[in-house]
C-alpha cells in the first residue's frame, strides 16, 4: 500500500469513529469558548497585575484544549489495540514505518487544522473584547508568532500523547501519565525548585513560551517549542519502537 493510501485509510478510521472526531472537534469550543468568556467578563487585568500579557490573556483556554488535543492523540492510537484491531491494519500495511507514519502524519495535520483555527479565532476574539487600550492587533510584536505557535503546540502534544498510547496501547494508561505530566507537575516543580526554572523544561511549560509576547524565562518562545518537540520525539521514537518489537 502507498503512503498516500495510507493516509487515506487513516483519515477513514477517524471520520468513522464519534469519538475520535468529537475529541478533535472539542480542540475549537474548549479553547476558544473559555478564552471568549474570560475575555468577556474581565476585558482588562486586575488592578495590581504588572506583568499582563495581551498575547497570552487570548489563549486563556488553551490548557483545556490541549487536554483535547492530547486525548485525541492517545485514542486515535490506542484503539488500535481494542478486539485486535491492530493485526487488521497491520495485514493491509505489512510495513510498520510505513503504518506508524501515515498514523502520526494524519493526527499531526488534522489537528494543525483545527489549531490553527482555534489558534486565530482565540486572538482574534480575545483581543476584540479586551477594553480599549488593552488589545492589540495581528501585527503586534508576538502576536503572529503566537498563532502559529499555538497551532504547533496543541498538534505536539497530540503527537506526544500518539506515541506513549502506543507504547502502553491504552487510552487511560496514556492519560493517567499525560494529565499528572501537563497539569500538575509544573506546578509541583515550580514550587520545590527555587526558582522555578526546571518547570520551564517540561513539555507544557516549555511550548506555552511562545504564546508570551515577551518571554523573561530560561526558555524563549522558539527553543521552548524546541523543548516540547524534543519530548514528542523521544515519545513518537518509544512508540515506533514498540510497535516494531512488540508482536500484534
């Protein structure tokens, strides 16, 4: 089978399946959809707030999407893996580069996409409903890089979560290492190293860099997406490796 039949086979199993297109769609609502009601109900920072950052403040839903994007990454994968679906897919595509590729090619540009969307629509929206004097416009310093980085960064992540589904070819045992990794270790790190930095390492921290129009940390907004990129490969690089090693 060619890559573009492969391609084309993948795109069938998710148009197919409620699940797997309802956690792609929920990327746009969950992202966009608080990011528009904060915006609306606040429109300025708080009085004593000195560090407000309009590029940011439009991607206040963005941890709740990538949650989306990451549970789209780990079931597309993993249900491979229910009632031995994999031996079927591995008897039309024999070639397992060729399979995992085309598998990681269409979660990776599906969910672009819809990042992209929701990327320029967060912007877009956050910005209008900001109080006068406090938005700004798409050609603002940071403000383009950071559509295209929210973009990159939600299909990284969907990614990272394709590859460790792979490896434990389970959607909870994937979400029950992703969840404590994106929402609460950065947390529990920034807190016990002294001066935070090491949190600025982990993927989530590191590729939300680029969404700041001036970055202060250790990492800036494109060597953080670096960072995140890495982890995708090491988790994309372990599943590869397992898919190839281990029996179907």
């Amino acid at each position: 089978m060619s890559f573009p039949a492969v391609l084309h086979a993948e795109w069938i199993k998710i148009r197919s399946l409620r699940s797997l297109t309802g956690s792609l769609t929920a990327i746009f609502p969950m992202t966009t959809g608080l990011t528009v009601l904060v915006c609306a109900a606040l429109g300025r920072p708080e009085p004593d707030v000195t560090d407000f950052d309009p590029v940011l403040f439009s991607y206040y839903g963005l941890n709740f999407g990538q949650m989306a994007a990451i549970t789209f990454g780990a079931v597309t994968t993993a249900t491979e893996y229910r009632n031995a679906g994999i031996r079927v897919s591995l008897t039309a595509v024999p070639r397992r580069g060729l399979f995992y590729t085309g598998k990681l090619a269409v979660i990776g540009g599906l969910v672009f996409a819809v990042g992209l969307i929701t990327s320029l629509t967060s912007f877009l929206a956050g910005q209008a409903l900001m109080d006068e004097g406090f938005g700004i416009g798409i050609g603002d310093p940071g403000a383009l890089r950071a559509v295209i980085g929210c973009a990159l960064h939600l299909t990284l992540c969907s990614l990272l979560a394709a590859g460790l589904a792979t490896v434990l070819r389970s959607v909870t045992g994937a979400l029950s290492v992703l969840v404590p990794l994106f929402l609460i270790l950065p947390f529990v790190v920034g807190d016990v190293s002294h001066d935070g930095g090491a949190a600025e390492f982990l993927p989530d921290r590191a590729g939300q860099q680029i969404l700041l129009q001036d970055s202060s940390g250790t990492l800036g907004a494109w060597s953080g997406m670096a960072v995140l990129a890495g982890w995708t490969v090491l988790a994309t690089g372990a599943g590869w490796w397992a898919l190839r090693r281990r029996d179907a």
